[in-house]
C-alpha cells in the first residue's frame, strides 16, 4: 500500500507538472494579433485518460503571450482533481524566448494557490507566492535552498514550452534537442536536459506535419526540492521522450507527444488538435545568440 501511495506521489508530480506546464484561455483574439496558435491535449496515465489541457499563444511582433487551461481528474482517489491556468508573456530574441511574467493559479478543489513572478534578462525580479508558505515548509532542514543565484539565467515553464528557430525550410534544426533549458516555477528550479535521438515519422492529424523531432529528456533538481523525497529521487533517473512539432507559418517547435515512464504507467500528454492564423512576423533565425 506504502507503494502505491509513493507511485500515486510520483505519477501526481509528474502528471501535474505537465498539465500546469501545458496551462488557460487567452485574453486575446487572432484580430488582436499578428499570429495566433492554438493546441489542445490529451493526458493520460497508463490505458486510462486523466485529464486535458490546451494551450494558446499570441504574438505581436517580437512579444509573445502563452495562455494555458489543464485539468486532471482521479482514478479511484488515487490522483485528486486538480486544474490550473498559467500564463507567460516576454519577448523573442536571439533565438530565444525573454519572458517577463508568469502566473499560476492551481487548485485541488478543497485549496487555491497562486504564483506571480516578475522577470527580465538577469532573472527574476519580483515573487508572490499566496498562500504563503509557512517557515517550516520553507526552512525544511531537508529542503535545499532557493539561493538569489539560482533564480538568475532563466525561463518559467510556460516559456519553456516552445522552440522558436527550431524550424525552417531545410526542416528541423537538431539543436533544439540539444540543450539543457534552466527552469524556476516560482518554489522550485530545475534543469530539463534534452538531448537529440532522431527525426520521426507519425500520423499526423489535425493541422500538424507528417514528421516529428524527438528528443530524450531528463530532469535535474536544482534547488528548493527536498532531497528526503523519493519521487524526486526517481525522477532524476528518468528518462523521458519528448516530440516536437512545427506550428504552420512559423519557426516555432511545439510539444507534440511528451511520454514519461512512472511506476503506474507511461504519462503521456498527447497533442490533438493544432490550428494558427495570421503571420509570425519577427523569425527566430538561429537558436544561440
């Protein structure tokens, strides 16, 4: 029972971490923008689907928003219903995403929390996390410090979500595989290591290509995490699949299937529907500055 329970832990983490990743509804209208995309997703754990999620990205010249809704539902009380938007605005530059907000609202249907965080190129400015956590969460003699230094050089996980230059006319640009992108949600900062395994055929479906870039991908804690908890122990020995995909009339990667092995089957977070309107009018020509 002790086993379930942790697999229950680890497959919520993880499974979480995906959907608020692929968080909301956005605030504008394809008329409002230049470009405009829309994804929509399906989650699920094992044979058994558990929840959805769709994610919205608008652009206006170099800025960028992404919105995002998700929703996992139980099974069997194992996993409780939890739903959370996220939002990200920035600026693409250098071949690169520059956000300068994110949000979160997250609830399990008995508590709500929020998260809102400031940010510019030196990292992150401002942090209101509500409720707020209490000193013995945060001074956990197990939990490693977030340091100042920790929360400099990187992107929310909104942001991370996709690959602007990762794609052109010559097809795939491989070093969107081949990269580590340095994440802060707000509580906890962690790197996701991608590495390049191959260009993939697939079936395709509504608005996406008859080809994917795949990629392994391994997470790295590397602050505010408890060292004393073993799902997060476990995930550091994951290896996960991610596929990316180009969205039509621009240079930008998106996930298309990401496939990470739990103790109770693969979580898959699966890609059913792509649509986009309008013109990307600023390219990521190359990814490195």
């Amino acid at each position: 029972m002790k086993s379930v329970a942790w697999s229950a832990r680890l497959a919520k983490r993880i499974s979480v971490a995906a959907v608020v990743g692929l968080a909301a509804v956005t605030v504008a209208t394809a008329d409002e923008a230049d470009y405009r995309f829309q994804l929509n997703y399906r989650v699920s754990l094992g044979a058994l689907p558990i929840g959805n999620a769709t994610l919205v990205g608008t652009f206006e010249g170099p800025k960028y928003r992404i919105d995002g809704f998700g929703k996992l539902t139980g099974i069997a009380g194992v996993l409780y219903e939890y739903s959370a938007s996220a939002s990200s605005a920035g600026r693409l530059q250098h071949g690169r995403t520059q956000p300068s907000a994110f949000s979160v609202n997250a609830t399990d249907g008995k508590k709500t929390a929020t998260i809102r965080m400031t940010m510019n190129s030196s990292g992150v400015r401002q942090l209101r996390i509500t409720p707020t956590p209490t000193p013995y969460h945060v001074n956990h003699p197990n939990r490693v410090k977030v340091t100042e230094a920790d929360k400099r050089g990187i992107i929310d996980p909104i942001s991370a979500l996709f690959f602007p230059g990762g794609y052109s006319v010559d097809g795939f640009d491989k070093r969107a595989c081949e990269r580590s992108v340095p994440i802060f949600n707000g509580q906890e900062r962690f790197d996701v290591n991608l590495e390049y395994r191959e260009i993939q055929p697939v079936s395709g479906g509504v608005g996406f290509a008859d080809e994917v870039l795949v990629c392994n991908a391994r997470y790295r804690a590397i602050a505010g995490h408890r060292t004393d908890k073993d799902e997060v122990k476990t995930a550091e020995k994951i290896t996960a699949e991610v596929m990316l995909t180009p969205v039509p009339g621009s240079d930008i990667l998106v996930p298309y299937r990401v496939t990470i092995p739990t103790p109770l089957g693969a979580a898959v977070v699966q890609a059913t529907e792509l649509t986009a309107s309008g013109a990307l009018q600023t390219r990521a020509a190359a990814l490195a500055d």
